[in-house]
C-alpha cells in the first residue's frame, strides 16, 4: 500500500466482509501470512496460552475489530480494540470521523514514570528516620539503577526518592518509601517490584525498622496521557438538532458527570470502553489502567470526570482527556501473545509513550460517541440493532435466521431473548 493510499479514513468499512477488512489492515501494516493468522480465532494456541498463566484448560476468545477514521497528531491511524460489547469500536470510528472536521485529535504524554512503594514499619523515631533515608538517596538510586542496566542504556533509570511518614491505628507511624523510575518503553511492574525488594533491605537497615510491602503503585500519575479535539458545531448536526444544540447539550451532559459520582461512573466507564479494548487488544494491564484511571478521577477526594467539555468563543466543541496510562510495547503479553503483538504492528506505534497518547485519543472518541448519542436520540437507537444481534446469537438464531430476527426486534423497539426465541418458533 503506497503512502498515498495509506489512509485511517475509510468510507463503509463496516459494510465489507470481514475478508475484505482483513485484506485492508494486512496492506496497510504488510502483514506476514503468520502474523495475519495470528488475528484469527486460533491466534493464541492451547501451547502458549499454557506458557503464559496456570492451569490452562482452554483459551477465551474476544471479537477484535478496528477502529477507522483516526487522525492523531497528524497521523493516520488503525485502532485494534478486543472488546465484546456492541456499539464500541463503530461509536469509536464515528468520533474519530467528527475529530478529523476539527483537524482530528491532539495528544501528549509524559515521561514514563511509574512508582514502587516501600513500608518500613517498626520505627523508633520515624521523623530521624525519614531524613536518614533520603541523606542516602544517591545510594539508594544508584543501586536502583545496578538492577535494570538494560533500561539505564536506553536512557531510563532511577529518578528520585520520596519518604512521607503516615500513621495509622493498627500499625503506628511507619514510613512510605517512593521510588520514582522511568521505564521507557515497558510497562514498569516487573522491574519496579524486583527494584523494591532489592532496596528494601538498606532502606529498613538505614530507618532501623522493617520492611513489609515492596510493590508498584497502580496510581500511575507520573506517567499521564492528554488528548484533546475540536469538533465543529455543524458537523454535530442531526437529522432532529442543529449543531449548536448539540454542542449545549453534550456540555450539559458532561456537567452532571462533574457534579455527582453516580453520572462520573458511568460516564468514566464510557472512556473506559475505549481505552480497555486497545489495551486488551496490544496484551497490556488493563486492571492496572482501569484501577489507576479511577483512582485519579478521585485525586481531589471526590469521584469525578477523567474528561473536559466546554463551548469555545466560536461554537465548537472542545473536549480534553487527562488519565495515567501505564502501557509498554515491550515484555509481558505484548510479545508473548501473538495476537497482541499482530496488533501492534497494525497500530504501528514506535514508542510507549505514542501507544498511550493514541489510548487517550481513543478514550476520548468513546466519550464523544456515548455524549452525542445520549444528549440526543439517546444511548439505545444506535445500540439497539447491534445489541438485537447478540441477543438473537442467544436464542440460537443461525445464519439468515439472524437478520429476520433483528429487524423485527428492532422494529417493536423490544429486544429481549424471549421475543427473539417466540420470533424463532414463528420462522
């Protein structure tokens, strides 16, 4: 495929067989025939998956569709996203088209810095013993970096050390050890554990205490992702409301998710839909994201939304995505899945860094799509045919059953599996 055709914005690919849409990607990231395999059902065989965690007795597949029409920092992207919720990835590929009218999606990412905790307990005097440790920090960040020289050579490395004292009821006044490391490309967690336990022995010697948990925080807020759009007023018009409607209505949607965390879940969870497919879909944490995603909506001591919506001076639509997102390219299930790794070439990302920016991106296209829809004809029009099909797929409609299924459904707006089952016993 030439540089010319080589293009995210791609008219009625949900109409193309999934051939068709095979052959497409395997252009776009010259796929190898192994690695298009890879994409398929048995991508993931029983023998790797056995390597991989305990007690295998099969694999569970998800649907792996792309998202379309995404344009970050001016360049064209395909999106793998594994989910098995309907309505995602189509939502995800329609924002993206809406983003491309305001010159598509903007995105910046910070230093990878993740951060491992050390609790040293036992402490006799635990002010002393907190200036000890960091008159030692050189020491200690000197010996971080003997662990991992690998990472230190690609200009990774120890950063800094943090010492708080906390107290608690159960345990006294103990120390929080905070080590601060840049891990470039890899997601960190290996490296920072391992780091943790071979200081925490010196830090508990230097504090004259013991050392009890040595681990990564999930709550990555070092190592945050932006995104940001501009959508034009007119190109949110609908059939029913004019664009600057719309543009109101979605600000004042996005409100209540500022204003109550009943709203703030439900709209996270939205963004979530998104940013959990691609990490599913490159094999990364996607409990370490969600778990530090929530986390940081709740920085401030109350539950709120990870995104931003307003109205600027000319009537557009300016959204904003702020969140961690601790994500690697390198190590772990990123190489060991060969789905996931046929993933992230189709992606065909160079960095960490670029895989959270184009994560952000797509978190903030899934919270479009869900806004424009609820502050509209609502969440359920565009999601009813979608949903109509699993729902008929479970009565245990087959084939050409399916369709006349669907559409009946759809047409007496009740989509439930009895209906699809008396649907079935008429056919």
């Amino acid at each position: 495929m030439t540089s010319e055709e080589r293009t995210s914005e791609v008219s009625g690919f949900y109409r193309q067989s999934t051939q068709q849409r095979m052959d497409y990607v395997a252009r776009w990231a010259g796929l190898t025939m192994e690695e298009r395999a890879a994409l398929q059902p048995a991508g993931l065989g029983l023998d790797r998956a056995d390597r991989m965690i305990e007690n295998v007795v099969g694999v569970h597949a998800l649907p792996l569709g792309i998202a379309v029409n995404f344009l970050i920092n001016g360049r064209d992207y395909l999106v793998p996203m594994a989910i098995e919720e309907p309505s995602v990835v189509a939502g995800a590929s329609y924002a993206a088209k809406l983003a491309r009218a305001g010159g598509g999606f903007k995105a910046h990412s910070t230093s990878p810095e993740m951060i491992a905790q050390i609790q040293i307990l036992d402490v006799v005097d635990p002010w002393a013993a907190r200036f000890e440790v960091l008159s030692r920090r050189d020491e200690l960040l000197s010996r971080a970096d003997e662990v991992d020289p690998v990472i230190v050579s690609l200009g990774g490395g120890a950063r800094d050390l943090e010492v708080e004292v906390l107290e608690h009821k159960v345990t006294g006044p103990m120390l929080e050890v905070r080590l601060i490391y840049d891990c470039r490309d890899a997601m960190g967690a290996n490296v920072l554990n391992t780091i943790a336990e071979a200081l925490s022995g010196r830090i508990a010697e230097l504090a004259g205490g013991r050392a009890n948990l040595r681990i990564i925080s999930n709550l990555a807020d070092r190592r945050l992702a932006r995104a940001s759009c501009v959508i034009p007023a007119g190109a949110l018009a609908t059939q029913g409301y004019p664009g600057e409607a719309v543009v109101q209505r979605i600000v004042e949607a996005y409100a209540l998710a500022c204003a109550t965390p009943y709203r703030a879940a439900t709209h996270n969870k939205g963004i979530m839909n998104g940013v959990d497919a691609v990490v599913v879909a490159t094999g990364n944490d996607w409990r370490a994201i969600e778990a530090g995603a929530h986390a940081y909506a709740a920085r401030s001591g109350r539950y709120t939304s990870l995104s931003h919506w307003e109205e600027d001076a000319e009537g557009n639509l300016v959204g904003s995505l702020e969140m961690p997102m601790a994500v690697g390219i390198v190590g772990g299930a990123t190489r060991a899945h060969p789905t996931a790794k046929a993933a992230l070439k189709v992606l065909g990302v160079e960095s960490a860094r670029e895989l959270a920016e184009v994560i952000a991106a797509v978190g903030l296209a899934q919270n479009l799509a869900a806004l424009r829809a609820l502050a509209t004809e609502g969440i359920q029009r565009g999601h009813m045919e979608l949903h109509a099909r699993q729902v008929a797929l479970a009565a245990g409609a087959v084939g050409e059953q399916i369709d006349l299924v669907v559409r009946r459904m759809v047409s007496e707006r009740t989509v439930r599996i009895d209906r699809a089952a008396e649907i079935l016993r008429e056919l």
